[in-house]
C-alpha cells in the first residue's frame, strides 16, 4: 500500500522502552501444565480508581514461538475503560486479529477509521498504526501471529463460494488530521514483545489519500455462510473457519480463527454436541454472548479455555446426558450464541498472568466431567 502523508512518519525522537501493560513472549516463566484450563470472565478495572486504556490493558494469555524467528502466536486479553488520547500504537512483530466481547472499539488506523462491535472482528496488519477509542467498560480477545497473515481457507470441494465470502469484508476510507501536538504525540511500537515508546508534535493521521491492498479490515461474524452435516455424522470443525494463518507445511495452520454460530441441527443417528478428542492442535475458545451448547454453565462471555494438545475434552456431563436422550429431529443450534477458537499446531505456554496474577483461573473446571459413566452394554446388539 501507498500512503500519501502531509509529513513523513520517519519525524520523531528515539524510541524509549515503555513499562506499561502485561505483554510478554516468555513462555518459560512458569512451569508447563497439560491440564485442560478454563478462566472466568476477565475484569475490567473500574475508572475512577484505575484508568486504562487498550494499551496499558493488553495482558497475554498464551502463546508459543517468538517473534525475532518470524514464527508463533501469542492468545492476548485486553480490558479498558479509558480511550488512547494522543497515542497510537504499532505491532512490529506480526498482525492483531481483535475479537470484542464488550464494548464497541472505534479504532482509528492510518487508513482511515473502523466502528468495530462484539458480533465483529477486526484484522490490524503488521506495522500499521492505530489507536482505540472506547464508550465506557471494554473487553476482548486478541489472536496474534508472527511471520504470516491472515486469509481465507481455502474452499477445496466446497467451490467458489461459502464460509467467509471475500465481498463481505470491509476496509477503511481515507482520513486524515492535519494537527500539531505541542504536548507531544506517543507512538508506541511493540517490538520483538516489548513495548517502546517515541515521541512526536503531529499527529501520525495525517495519511491525505491511499491505494493498494494491505489495509486493516473488519468482517461481521454474522455474515459467515454456515456448512454443517445434513445427513449424519459431525463435521470437523474445520468447516466453521473465518480465517487462517498457514505454515509452510501443507495442511497445517499456524493459527485458525473459527466460530461456532447460531445453525441447524438435523443430522440422524448422531450425537451432535462436539465429540470427545485429542488434538494434534491446541484450542483456545472464547464466548462473546451466549451460552456455548457443549458447556452451558461455567463457560461464560468474556472468559475463556484452554485445551492443549493431545489433552482429552468434550462436552460436560450435562451436556452428553441431555444430547444422548434427545429426539433426533431438526434443531436450532446456538441462537444467540457466538463461540470462537483460536487454534493453533503450536504447543502453547500459559503465562504466569494467565495462571496466577489474573486470578480467573477456574480451578474446578475438571469436575464438570466428573459424573460421566459408562453406558455401555456388551448384550447390546
């Protein structure tokens, strides 16, 4: 992309290293642990007490590989009450696919501005900057990747239309501000996962005009076209792919970015809920409204889980009760509900946030498996 600015980007002072939020790429400050993890609703601090905007409320979850190799992702949780006035920020190290859960984001990019709001999605590409304004108490999921972008899947035997149509994505209009700041503007750059700080007098939007196809977009989550089984069996769900991060391995993603939206159900002889399963993957799943079909209570909007690779989850006792008695007839499936996953062929490392500091952490999130029993019947022919 080309941009046409009143005054090049290259005017400012030396960056300095800025102390300010939860961000980190250390995946070995705290001892590994396999188990399945889920976490409560992450709070949001309260204004008068504890202003914080979407920088300064960027912790990290999890994630694996580092961004000097150019190859990982990192899972982040942002919570804010406060909007970046007179500071931008930038991502050296890969693209922000941001996911809100609370709150409406108007976010300006140096392309122009985006309204995006839970139900919606965002992509910030690598190197573009940006700031956040905010209506009050806000919360959200952040994937990012390092060393490749975001894309659609592709479609195989599906053809040329389904899932997340190319014509429904949006982009920014140009915008632009010719504004000085005596005060001094802040333009934050993360780099290498830590954040610097430079100061400038003008405002970083003063982009008069641009072209080309590297922007920032948006998507709506409500726009995706739905492919389900409509015979028997359950699909993997693969099927519910909005976007994808490919590796250098056919076949293998280094994160997808995948919804479980409202659908039917009509599929016979089958247990519908999500079958029990080990994954080469690693699964990180969201809740922005609703309540997930597999996991009713517990699994709230705003939380999150975990389920690593190779660690065995599924539905809750509830869950599997209520689906293995249940007449076989069509069904909507999770209206008014958005779930998400993050998933990735990446081992991910909790942070020492993500297990302690947070004190979200679910200890008890095992024993919703707990009263599961065997149903089984060798005289069963």
């Amino acid at each position: 992309s080309w941009l046409y600015r009143i005054l090049p980007s290259v005017c400012h002072k030396p960056f300095k290293p800025l102390e300010e939020g939860h961000l980190t790429h250390d995946w070995d400050e705290i001892e590994p642990d396999p188990n399945q993890l889920r976490w409560k609703p992450f709070e949001i601090p309260k204004a008068p007490q504890n202003k914080m905007d979407f920088v300064s409320g960027l912790h990290t979850l999890c994630g694996a590989g580092e961004p000097r190799g150019r190859n990982g992702i990192a899972v982040h949780i942002f919570v804010c009450n406060t909007s970046m006035i007179d500071r931008c920020l930038y991502n050296s190290d890969g693209d922000f696919l941001i996911v809100p859960q609370q709150g409406k984001l108007l976010i300006t990019t140096e392309f122009g501005k985006m309204l995006v709001e839970p139900n919606e999605i965002c992509v910030i590409q690598q190197g573009m900057r940006f700031s956040v304004e905010v209506f009050g108490e806000t919360r959200g999921y952040i994937l990012e990747v390092y060393g490749a972008h975001f894309e659609l899947p592709d479609l195989g035997p599906i053809g040329a239309n389904g899932l997340a149509n190319p014509r429904d994505f949006l982009v920014p209009v140009a915008w632009y501000e010719d504004r000085q700041v005596p005060g001094g503007y802040t333009v934050i750059s993360k780099y290498q996962g830590k954040l610097f700080a430079a100061q400038q007098d003008y405002s970083p939007y003063n982009v008069v005009a641009w072209h080309g196809n590297y922007t920032p977009y948006k998507y709506h989550l409500e726009k995706f076209m739905v492919i389900n089984a409509v015979a028997f069996d359950h699909a993997d769900p693969s099927i519910f792919t909005v976007l994808t991060a490919k590796t250098t391995r056919a076949g293998v993603a280094l994160a997808d970015f995948v919804i479980f939206p409202p659908r039917w159900g009509v599929a016979n002889n089958t247990f519908r809920p999500p079958y029990y399963h080990r994954n080469c993957m690693s699964e990180f799943m969201g809740l922005i409204k609703g309540h997930y079909e597999a996991k009713e209570e517990g699994f709230q909007p705003g939380g999150g889980s975990l389920h690593s690779m190779m660690t065995p989850h599924g539905p809750d006792a509830d869950c599997f009760e209520k689906a293995s008695k249940a007449k076989l007839e069509p069904e909507r499936v999770a209206d008014g509900t958005m779930a998400f996953m993050f998933e990735s062929s990446l081992s991910l490392a909790v942070t020492k946030w993500g297990l302690q500091t947070s004190n979200r952490l679910d200890k008890n999130y095992y024993k919703c498996w707990e009263p599961l029993r065997s149903h089984f019947n060798p005289k069963c022919k």
